[in-house]
C-alpha cells in the first residue's frame, strides 16, 4: 500500500500543478508583497528582508522585525493569502526573487540581508542573484532545496500526517495536525525521549485552535512553484555570502540533502540545531542570535 500511494502521489501534484498555474504572479496580479518597518527611503544604508514559508505568516520573524538595523529598515515578503493578502494570486519563486531585486535597486541600499525560511530560502536566493548591491548576506533557515526537494517533503509530509492520525487515535483532524506539530518541532524520533516527548506535548496544545490548516487551493499557490524549482548557476550568487541554519532532525527537508545543497550553492558556513526540527525558530533559541551575528549587525544604533 505504501508503494501504491508513494507512487500515486506525484501524479496528484502534477495534475494539481497544472491547475494552479491558472493563478498569476504577483506581478501580472498588481500586488506588492514587500512591506516596510516605516524607516524604508531610498539611499538608506542597509536592508533586512524576511521571507517566510509555505502557509507562515511574517510573524515567525517577529524577534527580526525589531531589530535595530541602524540607518535601514527592516521589509517582509508576505504570501497569498496571509498577513492581509488575497489569495489571488501564487508564490513564483524566481518572480518572487526578481521582485525583491527590484524594490532593493531601487531603494539604492548599500548592504541587502536577506532571511528565508523553509520555500523562502529559494526566493531569497533567486533575489541575492540578481543583486547588484555593494554587499548581500542571505540566511537559510531550514531551507528547501532544488527539485526534487518539494516533491520529497510533500510525500514524506503526507505520511507524517497519517501517523500523527495514527497517534491521535482519529479523535479530530485537529489532533492529528498537532500531532504532525510536534514531528515538525523534534523531529520522528523524539518520541522515543520522554523529557523531548513532553516538551513537544505542551509546545503543541498551546497551538490549539491557533494552527493554519490551508485548504488545497492555498497549499498549491505556496508551494507548486518549489516543485519544479532548480538552483541557477549564476555567477551573481557567487558574490552573496550565505550561511544555511538547520536542525539535524528536520523531517520536511532532511539534514543530509541540507548539506549537500549547502555544498552545491556553495555556502560561507552551515549551523546545524541538534535535536531540533523544521521550526527552529520555536525551539532554537539562539537562532536569531546567530543569523544576527552572521552578519555582522550586532550593536547597531539609529
């Protein structure tokens, strides 16, 4: 059975594929994705970009929107959808990129860092290839990969769900998606660890009622661009320095095609959360201490 449905689900996402490609970007849509602090202006020495995942809000970045950046501002790429975005058009990743390259052109910033998590690690590369700024710094938090990195962690992910009914007993949908929860926060072995175990608990019925649950429509504007998505030799890429973050048990884009992607791009340096899983900005607390301290804007004043 197993076989049947790992075999069956590929072409599900194709021909889901194929409808959501009726969506428009956000160019051909007129929608501006891209918001600022207020402290946004053109000349202004640095930008933070954040760029977040499938199905997350910017808030997941909530500790970066309050950094003092100095004389800069600090800008998020929302998705459809969410963070009061229609969902009337889809995520293109390298549409995406080439969006953010602009607005940071035409601002004229001097230094451009740019944080993606999980799908947004992509669209922060497509963007840092096509800067020409003096300086790019890009974070890859639990980043996915290239083909076929989505269409692994779509099928993988489909599984997870059906342990996490599994252990929920079937009592809700709602169950099951807070079991998959805690997978996503340590990872499937952690179970197996009574103290991690319970700390998943806790940490997952605090997200109850609170936990987005994307209906299919949603779910393929967000992601059906990674599926296909493959990294560009540029050699505008080359001039980025990038760093990859990323938990050892990561159960969406796993730890070994992690490193070799890192190796690929190739990256400055890797940091890797033992224990941790694809949210590491729930567990790992140092996390945005170290993005900070990647580049270098530590003890900034106004």
């Amino acid at each position: 059975m197993t076989v049947i449905l790992s075999r069956f689900l590929p072409l599900c996402l194709i021909a889901l594929l194929a409808a959501c490609s009726a969506l428009p970007t956000a160019q051909e849509a007129d929608v501006m994705p891209i918001v600022h602090d207020g402290q946004a202006h053109r000349g202004m020495q640095r930008a933070v970009v954040v760029i977040p995942g499938a199905m997350a809000s910017v808030g997941l970045f909530e500790p970066v929107l309050d950094w003092d950046v100095g004389n800069g501002s600090v800008l998020a790429y929302r998705f459809p959808g969410l963070d009061g975005l229609d969902l009337d058009h889809r995520l293109d990743i390298a549409a995406a990129g080439r969006l953010i390259a602009e607005a940071m052109q035409k601002l004229e910033v001097e230094e451009v860092y740019l944080i993606g998590f999980s799908t947004g690690g992509p669209v922060a590369l497509e963007a840092a290839r096509r800067l020409t700024n003096k300086e790019v710094s890009v974070a890859l938090i639990s980043s996915a990969g290239p083909f076929p990195s989505g269409i692994n962690a779509s099928i993988d992910g489909f599984f997870d769900v059906l342990g996490a009914l599994v252990r929920s007993h079937g009592r809700s949908m709602e169950d099951a998606w807070l079991e998959n929860y805690r997978t996503l926060l340590y990872g499937r072995k952690h179970f197996r660890n009574g103290e991690a175990a319970q700390q998943s608990k806790q940490l997952a019925e605090e997200q109850r009622g609170q936990l987005l649950t994307p209906g299919p429509r949603m779910t393929m504007a967000h992601t059906a661009s990674l599926m296909t998505w493959t990294l560009p030799r540029d050699p505008g890429l080359a001039a980025a320095r990038i760093g990859v973050f990323h938990g050892a048990e990561d159960t969406v884009f796993p730890l070994h095609e992690a490193k070799r992607f890192a190796a690929r791009i190739p990256a400055d340096g890797m940091k890797i959360y033992e224990g941790q899983g694809h949210i590491l900005f729930i567990t790992a607390p140092t996390l945005w201490d170290d993005v900070r301290g990647f580049f270098g804007l530590k003890g900034l004043k106004r």
